[in-house]
C-alpha cells in the first residue's frame, strides 16, 4: 500500500506541486503580510538560509467514522495531504500542507506560522 501511495504522488507530481504551492503562498505573505514577515524572518531574511523540502505525504479516509460520532471537518471524500515544514535558519517556524483530490488536483493549502 505504501508503494502504492509513492508512485501515485510521483505520477501525479504531487511533490512539485507542493513545493511550487508552497513558494507562492510564501510570496505572497511576504508581499501582503510585511511587518508579520519582518517580526518571523527578520529584517535580513536570507532565502539560501529557508529549507523547503517535502517531509509528508498522508493518505487520509474521510468517511471512516460513518456514525458520526466524532465531530469533525468532513471533505466528503478520501484526500491526500503533503506537509513541508517551514524552517529557517535551522528553526522550525511552521508548516504547510497541500491537500490534493485522489485524481491529483489540489483543493486546498494551509501556511501556517507558527
């Protein structure tokens, strides 16, 4: 099953999908949110010094708990989530996850800072 899951996200580049969503969430918070950008990174933020690799890929079942006894947020539908911590300067500062449909398409990213 493990395997299985491997080469679905290398057949559906699931790995560079997370990493160019992840670079233009980044940017865009960069761009959008400056002083909270300043006060995570710095005023000398260095980009060589942010490590950015793919550390995840789960598979998740939606629908497993089908009496609904445990309250949660429900897609409908089984989905896969990659997660990329966001570390800088050898500092974990957060994460983001990409969530992908199991035909490849993403439908939904979370840049988290902690």
């Amino acid at each position: 099953m493990i395997n299985e899951l491997r080469q679905w996200a290398m057949d559906k580049e699931i790995e560079k999908k997370s990493i160019d969503g992840f670079w233009f969430c980044f940017n865009n918070y960069k761009k959008e949110e400056q002083q909270e950008f300043r006060e995570v990174f710095g005023d000398d933020f260095d980009k060589s010094q942010l490590k950015i690799q793919l550390k995840n890929v789960a598979l998740f079942l939606d629908e497993w708990d089908v009496a609904k006894n445990y309250n949660a947020i429900s897609y409908g539908f089984d989905y896969v989530v990659t997660y990329i911590p966001i570390e800088y300067k050898n500092k974990k500062l957060g994460v983001y996850r990409m969530l992908f449909q199991l035909n490849g398409e993403s439908f939904d990213e979370f840049f988290i800072i902690d």
